[in-house]
C-alpha cells in the first residue's frame, strides 16, 4: 500500500478515491466525494465532521 499527501495542488486527480486521516484521535478511511474550487477542503461522508475537511489543517493521506 503507498500513501500520497492530499495536497490543494493534486486533489482534483483523486476525487472518487480513498483517504486515510485521523479524527478524535482515531484513524478513519472515506472516499472523497468532491473538492471545492480553491482545492482546500474536499467533501466527504462524515458527519461528525459536517462532511467536510479541510486539506490546509489535515494531515489527509490518499490510498493507492
């Protein structure tokens, strides 16, 4: 398994893929279902979060 940095740069060549980060202290995996225009925050389903991260504050990790 290799891990990429989702980064506002490349997060538009993953959307419909999987990422790994951490909430609450615990590991969770989400599929990115879009990115906004800027590319700084991408949605996801996750509603603890308001299905929404952000890519600039995160350490979020794409699964390839």
């Amino acid at each position: 398994m290799k891990l990429v940095r989702l980064t506002p740069e490349n997060v538009k060549n993953y959307i419909g893929r999987n990422i790994i980060f951490t909430s609450r202290g615990e590991k969770c995996m989400k599929k990115i279902v879009s990115a906004s225009a800027s590319g700084n925050s991408i949605k996801i389903e996750h509603p603890d979060l308001n299905n929404c991260l952000q890519i600039v504050s995160r350490k979020i990790y794409i699964i390839s």
